[in-house]
C-alpha cells in the first residue's frame, strides 16, 4: 500500500516544517510506503526553499514548481494528478486542520468501506462576519447548484485511488473543487472537524465573492435558466399593468401623468438587462477560457 499526501504552498514557509514533521510521524503510523507531494503555487516567499531544505534528508518529500500563481484549486488537482498511491491524502499546509486527523480519516474509510473521506467544520471559525458570509456562500451555492454540497466542507480528504482516476477525468478549467468532490460521486462520508483560524487568512473577502461566482457559473446553468424565468416574470407583469392602464384611459378617461414611476420602471428594466448582460458575459468567459484549451498549471521544476 502506497500513501500520498498531497499539500499547496502559498505563502507557507512558516509552516512547512512543523507539517512535515507531524504529517510524517503519522503517516508512519500507518506505512512506510508513502510520498509527501509539496505543489507550490508561485508563492513569493521561501516556502520552495524550505521544502527543498527538508528533501535533502528525506527523498519521500516531493516539490512541483509552477511557472506562477495559478489559484489554490488548480494547484491542489495539479498535486493529485501527480499522486501515486493507492490513497490520497489532501491538506492545507497551514496547520488550520490538524495533520493527525489522517488517523480518524482512515479508520473511518476502512471500516466504513467508502471511497472517500472528508472534514467539515463542526463549528464555522471566525467571528460574526466571517460566519454570516459562509453561510451565504453555501446557501446561494446550493440554491443554484444541481448537486448540492454539504455547508462548511474542508479541504481535508482522504480518497482511494478509484476515486481519484474518476476526480482526474473533469478536465475543466474553471474549477471549484467543492462542486467537483461531490459531482465525482462514490461513497464519500464527512467527520465533524474542529478548524483553527489565523488572522492573516490570504482568503479576502473580495476572493470569496469571486469564489461565489466562480463556484456557481462553473458547476450549473440555473443562474442561466433564472435570469430566464425573472425575465417572464417581469414581461407578464408589465403586460397586466399595461392592460390595466389602457382600461383605465378607455372607460374611466383616466390620464395619468406618471413620471417619476416611469423613470423608476426605466431604470429597474434596464438595470435587470444589464445583469442579464453580465450574467450571460460570465458564462461566455467561462466558454471562451475552456475552449482554447490551456493548460490547467504550467509546471517549471519537479523534484521527485
């Protein structure tokens, strides 16, 4: 049995060795037959250097370099289509889910006999705001989305290898890794999982918005289909004022001078078009950017 723990640096020099050294006594708790896979996603500080400062005593360690920063997710799949083992196990590096729940995770997906297995948050880290805007985020995901995903899910998962041949297979470019796990299928099953916080999260709030949008255009139409049905909805509206206006001119010779509802109903209708223009821009980007076929990551060095 070969174990592969797959991990992004972004940022994470700090981190590196302390995660080394728990995730590798755990690990060989279970095997010795493992690979420590380090995907550094153009991250501007020393995290390489540090990754390549633990290889030289360890050769388990592995370092994939990427020509830029291309995003968490496309790092994150660019480490699982290099993992060799017949389980993977994923993590962020910043030590906010512990590296030990490797224990609880594969006693779970061995005696529970499923595909996969993965943290959620028992409790939503963060203060006021924070947990607010998580909660959006899940409810307007689900909303949108046809395969609805379970709130305040981890990136932490343990995953067979039958699971990740089938994960490896979307090819797409715009990916949200949350709508993906769950499109994949198989047996997957979540452990409640007591998260930390860091202050200094590079998770902004302006990149869980453009998460949001990115999430919902890339996994489902159903904003297409809504935008739709908003528009019937106005149009029949508009449709029974109309009738109910010329009625009123014809027998009750009611002429009424309503400027300031016209200029109110003018800017609503054009401000429902223009939305309708962005939403269909969106997902014409979204087609645009998979149709040219670029790589999902450019890949400068491996250290294997």
């Amino acid at each position: 049995m070969k174990l592969s723990v797959v991990t992004t640096l972004y940022k994470s020099e700090r981190f590196v060795k302390e995660f080394y050294e728990r995730i590798t006594k755990v690990v060989q708790e279970i095997t010795d037959d493992y690979e420590l896979i380090f995907v550094n996603d153009g991250s501007p500080d020393s995290s390489n250097l540090e990754v390549l400062s633990v290889r030289e005593s360890d050769k388990k360690v592995k370092l994939i370099e990427l020509s830029r920063n291309f995003g968490h997710h496309k790092a994150v799949m660019t480490g699982l289509r290099y993992a060799s083992g017949d389980y993977i196990y994923l993590l962020d590096i910043d030590l906010e889910e512990p590296p030990e729940l490797l224990r609880e995770f594969y006693a779970n997906l061995i005696k529970r006999k499923v595909d996969v297995v993965y943290g959620v948050q028992e409790k939503r880290k963060g203060k006021y705001f924070e947990k607010m805007t998580g909660k959006f985020f899940y409810r307007m995901f689900n909303l949108m989305s046809e395969i609805p995903i379970e709130e305040n899910i981890l990136m932490a998962r343990l995953m067979n290898r039958e699971y990740l041949d089938a994960l490896k297979k979307y090819k797409e470019k715009e990916l949200f890794l949350g709508g993906v796990f769950a499109m994949v299928g198989y047996k997957q099953v979540s452990i409640p999982v007591a998260k930390g916080s860091r202050p200094d999260t590079t998770y902004t709030f302006k990149k869980k918005m453009s998460l949001l949008v990115n999430a919902i255009t890339a996994t489902s139409n159903r904003l297409l289909i809504y935008v739709f049905y908003l528009g019937l909805i106005v149009s029949i509206t508009s449709f029974a004022y109309l009738v109910y206006f010329v009625i009123r001119a014809v027998f009750y010779k009611d002429y009424l001078e309503g400027w300031p509802s016209l200029i109110v109903s003018i800017w609503f209708l054009s401000g429902l078009i223009i939305i309708s223009i962005g939403i269909l821009g969106i997902y014409l980007s979204k087609i645009f950017n998979e149709v040219k076929q670029r790589p999902l990551t450019v890949i400068s060095k491996i250290y294997d």
